[in-house]
C-alpha cells in the first residue's frame, strides 16, 4: 500500500465484519439464554421437569438452530 490509500483491504475488512457479527450474535445469545435459564432459574430441573423447563429447552435448542443458521449464512457467502 502507498501513502495515499491508507485504508484497510477490503477483503480483510470484509472478513473482520464477519468475525465481529459471528462474535457479537454468539455473545449476544449466550447473555440471553444464561440470564433466562440460570438467573431466572428455568433451565433448572429440581423434582420433576416442569412446563417452563421444557418451554426454555424447547426454545433454546430453537434458538441454536437459529443461530447456526445465522452462521452458515454468513460464512457461506462471498460478499
């Protein structure tokens, strides 16, 4: 690169948005589905399974599949 055209390749920056996008979703569900299934206690399984927990489960693995989705999306693509 010259002294002119300081900027970033953008393939490498290209690459870095999907880095970025990829860390902030994966961040982003893990924060909710910890909140939601430890601090709220739903993913918790005490005597017996209840409606909520088989709620949460039914919506995390949901959500999973979603985010994986989301992933091959991204990755998959050229532009």
């Amino acid at each position: 690169m010259d002294e002119y055209n300081q900027g970033w390749d953008p393939e490498v920056k290209q690459y870095f948005r999907k880095i970025m996008n990829s860390f902030a979703m994966g961040a982003l569900w893990l924060l909710l589905i910890g909140l939601s299934g430890f601090a709220f206690k739903l993913a918790i399984i005490k005597d017996s399974v209840r409606w909520y927990n088989l709620v949460f489960y039914g919506v995390f693995l949901l959500s999973l599949s979603l985010l994986l989705l989301f992933y091959y999306r991204v990755w998959r693509k050229n532009g």
